[in-house]
C-alpha cells in the first residue's frame, strides 16, 4: 500500500475516533445534566437543553468538534420521534375522541397562532418569522404533561379531556411542520407560494395514505407474524425513513413522513407494541437533538430578547388557560373542569423546538428563535407543575367569582349539551344540522378567500379602476375597498345565518318547542342555548378564519374580522343569561313551595311537574343533609370546591324556612332539604359524596344510626337511573 493510501486511512480512522469522541461527550454531558433535572423534578427536555449549552460554542468554549455530525444524527431524533408519535394514532381513535376535542383543538391552536402573529408583529419580526412564533407557542408538551400526570394522580375526567386535545394538537403541529417547510423554501411570502404548498401537501397526503393504507397494515402484519423484535424494529425505522424521504423529495416536511408512517403501522392493530419496541432508540437519538437545539442557543441572543421571552410566556400561559378552557366548556363541561384543563395545559414542548428549528436551518426565521423558544419553554415548564397540582383551587376560585347570570347559565348549559348528545344518529334533523353545517363552512372558507383576494389584489384592482374611470388614487382605493366590503357581507350574513339556524334544530333536541297557541315556558333556557351554541359555532368559524387571513391583511385587522362575528352574539348572550336567572328564579320560588307542602312520598311527581312546567332546569334531585354529614355546617360556596362542584342549589327546605337560589354565603344545617341541578354526570358525583355509600362503603351504615346524608328523590335523568333514596 502507498504512502497516499496510509494517510488516506489515518484521516479516516482520527475522524472517525473525533465522532466516538464528540458523541461520548454529548452523551455523558446529557447524561449528567438530566440526572439532575430529575432530582429538581423538572422535565429532563430542559436538561437535554442545558448539557447542549455546555458542550455548544456560545458558552466557555466548544467542547464538539464536527458539530455538522451531531447535528445530522438529531435529524434521526426528530423521525424517530414522529415516528413515535404517529404510533399512537389509528383513525378509528380520532373518531372516538370524537368532536369535542376537535372543536377545543380549533379554538385553542387558533387562537395561539393568532397571538403568536400578533406578538411577532409587535416585535418587528418578518412574516415568516411571525408565522413560526405562531406554531412555537400553539403545541403544548405531550412528554411532560404525561410525566406530571402521572406523578400527581390527577383525576380521570381530566386526563381524558387533556389527551383528547393533545392528540388533535399533535396532528396539528404536523401539518404546521408540513407547511412551514414548505413556506420556508420560497425567497418570498405570497399567496401563490402558500397555494402552492397547499396542493403540494393535499396531493402528497392522498397518494400516502391510500396507498399505504392497501400496502402497509398488511405487510407488517405479515412481519409481526414472524415473532422477531428485532425484525420488527428495522422494518418500523426503516420505513418511517423510507417515507420521510418521499416526503422530502416531495418539498413536504421530513417529520411529516416518519408520522404518516407510523400511523400507517399502527392501523395493523400493534401500534402500542411497536412504539414501546422503538422507544429506546427513540429516546437515544431525540436526547441527541434536544442537545443540539442546545447547542445552537446564544446566551447573548437570549439577553437581548429578553422581553420577547417574557411576553410570549404570559401569551402562553393566558391564552392556552382561555382556549382550553373555553373549548372544553362549550362542548358542556363544567366549568370548573374546564378551566382545570385550560391550566393543564399552559405550556409549550418538544415539538416547539422542531418548528423553531425549522425555520433557524433553513434561514426563514431568524438566529434568536432558538433562545427564545427554549427561554419560553422553561418558563412555562418551571410553572406547569405547580399550574396542574395547584389547578383545583385556583379553578374554584375564579368559578366562584362569575357574575350570578353566566354562573346559571353555565350549570345549565352542560346538562342541556348532555341531552342532545343523548339523541341517536338516527334523529332525523342531524340531516338538518349536517347539512347547516357545510353551508356554515362554505360560507367561511368564502369569506376567508374574499378577504384575502382582497388584500392580496388591492393594488392590481386599483390600477383597473383608476384606468376605467380616471379617479385620483384615494378615491380609486376607497371605492375598491367599498366593493370588497359589500362583497363580504354575503358571507358575513350566510355565517350568521346559518349558525342560527344550526343552532335552533340543536336546542331543539334538548328543550322541544310547543304546540302553536300555547304558552311557552321553555322559551328562556331555549333562547340562551340557542345563543350559546351560535357563539360556538361562529368562533369555531371566526378563530380559523383569523388565522388563515393574518398574514395577508393590514396588521390587527384580522382580530376585527373576528370582533364584527363574534361581539353580537356575545352581547346576546349576556341578555340572554339575565334573561334565564329570571326563569330559573321563578323555577326555584315553585320547587320551594313544592319542597315544603308536598308529603315526601309524592314529591318526586311534584317535582316532574315543575320540571314539565319550567323545562331546562337541568337534572333535578333532592338531598337531605344529616348534622353528621360532610356538607352540614359547611356554605355553599365551600362546598361548590369539592363535593358540588359544578352543581347548583336551586332551592332550601329549613323547617318553616324557604330559600330560592341561596348565596354562596348560606350554610347548609342538618335536616335540610336541598334541590340540586346541574348535568347527569355533576349531580350523580354530587349525590355520591354526600349519601352513606360514599362515606362508608357500599350498603354500610354510619355511627350513630343515622345516614350522612341522602337523596331523598330524584326527576329527570336522575330518576330515571332509579335514585330515589328516601331519607328520614
């Protein structure tokens, strides 16, 4: 062998020793820093970070040589983790989830986006720039909001409303992923550059999955039936690669590949199997990733932005709170378990820095996204822990603080959304709602489309109409602008049109209208559904149509597209509320004389026939409350805290004693005959706390002979589940 040839082995074999070198070091740094991070109970993500700013060249000095090796073994983490991801989802599971979580999903991630933009806005960033600010601060961590979960044993109905938004967020940061990869490519932001990477996207998504669909599930489970792990395992990476380099040649995101492949794996019915088999690498090269995210912060950038970190950390921690919240609560949850799933979520994760690290690669955003990404994600990660552990009194202490008419119409408005889930598909006017529901859709897609043809064309349209009728330019644009305003209002009025009539075929499964000629005593409670869930559905259409118009239209005009949808229905809501605290008073004054002139055998058809007489009053039961009991002596805004949480007390039986809607300041004594409303599910919690079988075991009796308390009848779904426990 020649001298040529030695030296040409001796370069191979000191480089190939300086790769071993900079990845044992990246790995022991790694290793150290998350050791620690564990001991202080923080997410180890953060350690993965700060072991990459010791090792990075920003800080002391560079401890990794080839940094372009670290930096392509990272690209293997961000497959392999979407990957991972794409193995929990099969198709059928997002149709279990079902619309709720969907309907959450489009209400928090767009209005994330939308403050995201805003923020970039104030800031000075380019639109691009401003784009990627809106995907960083839209996902919330998937990892840790697992590991605090299960650290803190929260309650189930929360941790299944929190993983139903997260499933349908993780499916959104793909397609952000998607699209951002693609918008990053073009030298300049336009609306043909986004059409573009649209179709591409839409014809890309289409061939994957019908072709892999016929091809994929089949083969792996002809592979599965080998019974080898380890073939398993080369099979599942090899083509999460596979497909994440079609998606790649296809200008579409790497990340998106690796997660259609393992959703594609995962319809072969052992996707949870095969995710457990790959989580080892996974987390291998993910931890390399996370450390090279670190490894490209400067300390220095992170100074400078400083205020940009703070403000997007209090938009994150606000504007998730509100979106989660409200979402959660328009699908008919309580409102305290709402906003227990709005502060659940308040933070941002892993899949924030590839979206950052997107746009930093390929040079759309900006050097100081990184640090300001990663300064937002411990900010919000230090206070998510305390956010989740501490959310029960802080969600009872705002709920406790609603004005009187939203806190009624609130405990009623689940119990009405529970009804009209009840109904069967089978109902002949779903056809009606399904068919209101694409006019509704229609209807914004056209309005989003003027709106930025509009913006997009202003200048062209100008030009026309100064050629056509020689106008000076003010007047040329005034009047263009005039026409495109007109032609908006088409659509403005199809929305709001069609999200009442949507709307009333709704409330009418829950609270049937009577006959012509008679009075109609359901119409308050009917009228505030109607409005509330018209409020739903134009923010379900508003939010998106904010968020698709932002980038093209004149800054903050986008929120006021958004303000002239949504604040008159907001305004009749409100007068709609004041409206049903009347109804539901004079329903509590009847329930009352009811309670204490009707012999106790025959108040529950008493109560049936309040309930026909004032329908919407929700799930009707009676309590009595023993002196030994867990609510006796306790007032009823305490008791709202825990064992009434998210129920009402309509009405109170003391002896000669009436009171109808009692203040949270009212004690509940021993031998208090209490009428309770609020949604199946709330009143059957409520009454499970406060009857024997809670305190004491099923079918056992308390000390001293007598019960803790006990629900003395029952109206509405609760008597129809048979709880009619009569007390002393």
């Amino acid at each position: 062998m020649d001298v040529l040839g030695l030296a040409t082995l001796a370069d191979a074999a000191s480089g190939g020793h300086g790769f071993v070198r900079d990845l044992a070091v990246v790995l022991c740094v790694a290793a150290v820093t998350t050791v620690l991070f564990q001991r202080l109970r923080q997410p180890v993500v953060l350690g993965y970070l700060l072991a990459g700013l010791i090792v990075g060249p920003h800080l002391f000095f560079q401890l990794v040589g080839d940094t372009g090796t670290i930096q392509t073994l990272s690209e293997l983490g961000v497959i392999l983790l979407m990957l991972s991801i794409g193995l929990e989802f099969r198709f059928h599971k997002l149709i279990e989830l079902g619309p709720s979580a969907a309907f959450t999903t489009v209400v928090e991630v767009g209005l994330m986006l939308w403050l995201g933009f805003s923020v970039g806005h104030l800031f000075g960033w380019s639109t691009r720039e401003c784009l990627f600010a809106g995907g960083i601060v839209a996902v919330s961590s998937t990892l840790l909001i697992r590991k605090v979960f299960t650290e803190l044993s929260v309650e189930r109905n929360i941790r299944e409303i929190v993983t139903g938004v997260l499933v349908f967020e993780d499916l959104v940061a793909v397609l952000l992923l998607a699209v951002l990869t693609a918008l990053s490519a073009g030298a300049e932001f336009d609306a043909s550059i986004v059409g573009e990477a649209a179709l591409r996207l839409a014809v890309f998504l289409a061939l994957t999955i019908g072709v892999g669909l016929m091809v994929i599930p089949r083969a792996f489970r002809a592979i599965l039936s080998l019974k080898r792990k380890e073939t398993v395992l080369v099979a599942a990476i090899g083509l999460s690669f596979a497909v994440a380099l079609l998606a790649e040649r296809a200008q579409c995101s790497s990340a998106l590949g690796a997660f259609l492949a393992g959703m594609l794996i995962a319809e072969s019915g052992e996707g949870e199997w095969i995710e457990e088999l790959v989580r080892p690498v996974r987390d291998m090269f993910a931890a390399i990733f996370f450390v090279s995210v670190g490894m490209l912060i400067d300390p220095r950038l992170l100074l400078v932005h400083w205020v940009a970190v703070v403000v997007l950390a209090a938009v994150v921690l606000v504007g998730k709170v509100v979106g989660v919240s409200f979402g959660t609560f328009l699908t008919g949850k309580d409102t305290t378990t709402a906003l227990r799933s709005g502060l659940c979520m308040a933070q941002i994760g892993e899949l924030s820095f590839v979206i950052a690290a997107i746009g930093v690669t390929s040079k759309a955003a900006g050097e100081f996204l990184y640090p300001v990404a990663v300064g937002v994600s411990s900010l919000t990660a230090f206070l998510s822990p305390w956010l989740i552990r501490e959310s029960a009194p802080i969600a009872s202490f705002l709920d406790a603080r609603l004005p009187r008419a939203l806190s009624t119409f609130t405990r009623l408005y689940g119990s009405w959304i529970a009804t009209i889930r009840a109904r069967t598909s089978r109902d002949k006017r779903w056809k009606s709602v399904r068919r209101a529901g694409i006019v509704v859709l229609l209807d914004g897609a056209l309005l989003a489309g003027l709106l930025i043809a509009g913006s997009v064309g202003l200048g062209t349209f100008q030009g026309l109409v100064e050629r056509a009728t020689g106008l000076e330019p003010r007047w040329s644009r005034a009047l263009v602008v005039g026409l495109l305003a007109g032609l908006c209002v088409f659509p403005w009025t199809g929305i709001a049109r069609g999200a009442r009539r949507l709307a009333v075929t709704l409330s009418e499964m829950a609270l049937p209208p009577v006959a012509v000629g008679r009075p109609d005593t359901g119409a308050a409670p009917r009228r505030a559904l109607v409005v509330g869930l018209q409020f739903a559905i134009v923010l379900c259409i508003g939010v998106p149509i904010a968020v698709v118009t932002e980038p093209f239209l004149p800054r903050f005009a986008s929120p006021a597209v958004v303000l002239v949808l949504v604040a008159p229905v907001a305004y009749m809501l409100w007068r709609s509320a004041a409206n049903l605290e009347g109804h539901v008073r004079a329903g509590a004054e009847i329930i009352v004389e009811a309670l204490a002139q009707t012999p106790k055998d025959e108040r529950t058809r008493a109560l049936e026939e309040v309930t026909a007489l004032l329908p919407g009053l929700g799930d009707l039961t009676m309590v009595r409350i023993d002196a030994g009991g867990p609510a006796a002596e306790k007032a009823v805004r305490e008791l709202g805290k825990d064992l009434l949480r998210g129920v009402s007390v309509v009405a109170i039986v003391r002896g000669d004693l009436r009171l109808a809607l009692p203040g949270g300041n009212e004690r509940l004594r021993g031998g208090d005959l209490v009428a309770l409303t609020g949604t199946p599910e709330d009143v059957e919690r409520a009454v499970k706390h406060l009857t024997p079988e809670s305190a004491h075991g099923p079918g056992a009796r308390p000390t001293h002979g007598e019960p803790a308390a006990s629900a003395t009848d029952g109206t509405g779904a609760g008597a129809r589940r048979g709880r009619d426990r009569r007390g002393p």
